[in-house]
C-alpha cells in the first residue's frame, strides 16, 4: 500500500523522526538539528510520528503520556517545526527499513534532510538502525544528523526517565528533563465548590485516561490566566477529607478571583509539597490549605525570579 501525505511542500522538507511524547531536552536536540538541515538547504522542517505509540500496537497498551495531542504540536511548533505528519503505525509496521525510508521518507514526504536521535530504530521488528539510515542517506545524497544522548546531571533524558520521576513526585528532575514545567492545560469543570466555603476556590481539571499519573499529593504551582502567571497550589488526587470518585487536578490560583468553567487554563507544577492527607474536619484542612498556600507563594516567587513570568519560557 502506498503511503501519500497531504499537502506535502513542493520544496522538499527536512524530517525530525521520533515518538516526539514531551517534547523534552533529547527530542529538542533532534528537531533543533531537522530546524538548521531545512535553513541550509531551503526546505520546510517537519515532524514525522505516530498516530498512537507503537506499543499500542505491539503490545496492547502505550506508556502514560505526557502531553496532549494539541499540547504536542504547539510545542513542535513553538520549537521551530513548521509542518507536522503522522502514520498509522499498523500501516507500516511490517515494512522493512529499506522500504520505510525510500517509500516514506524519499518518495513520499521528499526529505532533503533526515534528523533522528542516536538510538533511533525503525522498520519491521525495529531492524533499522541510525547505521542503515546511514547507509541509505548516503547512497542517495541526503543530509542526516544524529543527535547524541542528551543527559542531565548524568541523567538520560527521555520519556521514560520523565513518567518515572512524576510518578515519584519528583517534580524538579522531570521539569529539568523536559526542559519546561510539566503542565496541562485541560477544561476546568463544575467541581463541588467546597473550596469556597475554605476561603480557597478551586479550578477541577480531569486527567484523561492513558495521561501520566503523577504522585498524588500536594504542589506548588503556575497557572497561566488573563495573560498573566499567577502563583498556585495543585491537589493532584482524591481529596481523601471530602472524597471524591474521580482523580482530578484541583487548584487554588493564589490572588485572582473569577469564572474559569469551560476554559482550557495551563497549569505547571513547580515542587511538591507534601502527601495527600485526610483531616479530621474541614477547619483543619482549611488551615493547612492556607500554609501550603504561603509556601506555595514562596516556591513560585523563587521560581519566577530565577526563570522570568514569560509563558512560552516555562510551559
């Protein structure tokens, strides 16, 4: 079956290859480099990945991700990619890697240039290598570079590594991974207004199934309304003092007041704070509400002098 793409740029384009979930530190040294091949020769950088991971396919059920679909082309976007496609892993997945990279990458999509990460594996049974990408770039004239294993602190950078840490709790090596805050931007929805009555009104955002799950437990944040970064205070779980059926992401926007319900509202978590804990009653967790407010204020204040309060630098 041949694979044709839409609206294709009759310049050619250069390729950034990769699952692309994140869009962290390892997979900015790819696309930067798929950027600099399409400034060179004159063509139009793009994207190539998945409609859904491969694991979902291979193996019935894909990693947690870490960003939405919408969240994941605007940070291509954002990081210089200006066409995005996607494949349906099930049409190629028996394809052997010859096949893979004259069909789709020559033939269909008129690659000028080609970017993968150093790790980067393709084709039936994952038999191509950057070695076979190699080879066939050469053969035929095309640019390709590799980019290497990135690390922080002597840590691989990668999705995996990333869901880890937020699983954790650790909040600090995930943002240090990613490069950005870890950060949804999900519908606000009617929750109970019980925070309200707390002195503390709340914005509930649900996670959608197969989203990374982060440690239940309490976090300083950044919520982005009305153009500006407000200091915040998330409860990521099931509230165990009132109760509630369904994990959600429950914020309290430190000095702003107004009506969010329907709106799609960027939230960052910066550190975590502490545990979910269930109160004997509702003054107790109103005062406790108020001191991981004051701490919460305290974090992001730090966090906002050493990083600015320009949102496209932090989500």
């Amino acid at each position: 079956m041949a694979i044709t793409f839409k609206d294709v740029p009759s310049q050619g384009v250069s390729v950034a290859l990769g699952n692309f979930d994140g869009v962290h530190r390892g997979h900015l040294a790819v696309i930067n480099n798929a950027v600099k091949i399409a400034k060179e020769k004159g063509c139009v950088p793009c994207a190539l990945l998945f409609n859904r991971h491969p694991m979902a396919d291979l193996k019935g059920s894909a990693p947690p991700s870490l960003m939405t679909r919408d969240m994941q082309d605007r940070a291509l976007k954002k990081a210089g990619i200006e066409r995005i496609f996607r494949l349906d892993f099930s049409d190629i997945r028996h394809m052997p890697p010859e096949d893979f990279v004259k069909e789709i990458l020559f033939s269909a999509l008129g690659a000028k240039g080609i970017s993968c990460g150093y790790n980067y594996r393709f084709g039936e049974n994952a038999a191509g290598t950057t070695e076979t990408l190699s080879r066939l770039c050469e053969e035929s004239g095309t640019e390709l570079k590799i980019a290497p294993k990135v690390e922080v602190d002597g840590i691989p950078v990668s999705s995996t590594a990333i869901r880890s840490a937020l699983e954790k709790g650790d909040v600090n090596l995930a943002n240090r991974l990613l490069g950005r805050l870890f950060s949804y931007d999900f519908t606000v929805i009617s929750g109970d207004r019980r925070g309200r009555l707390l002195g503390a009104p709340t914005i509930n955002q649900h996670f959608p199934e197969g989203f990374v799950t982060p440690r239940f437990g309490v976090y300083a944040a950044a919520a982005f309304v009305d153009g500006a970064l407000h200091p915040a205070v998330t409860n990521f779980g099931i509230r165990p003092t009132i109760g509630t059926n369904s994990l959600r992401s429950e914020t309290c926007i430190l000095d702003f007041s107004g009506d969010l319900y329907g709106c799609n509202v960027p939230v960052g978590l910066i550190a975590f704070l502490r545990d979910e804990i269930k109160f004997s009653d509702l003054d107790h967790l109103g005062r406790q509400i108020a001191s991981d407010g004051e701490k919460a204020r305290k974090i992001f204040e730090e966090f906002s002098a050493e990083h600015g309060t320009d949102k496209s630098d932090i989500f």
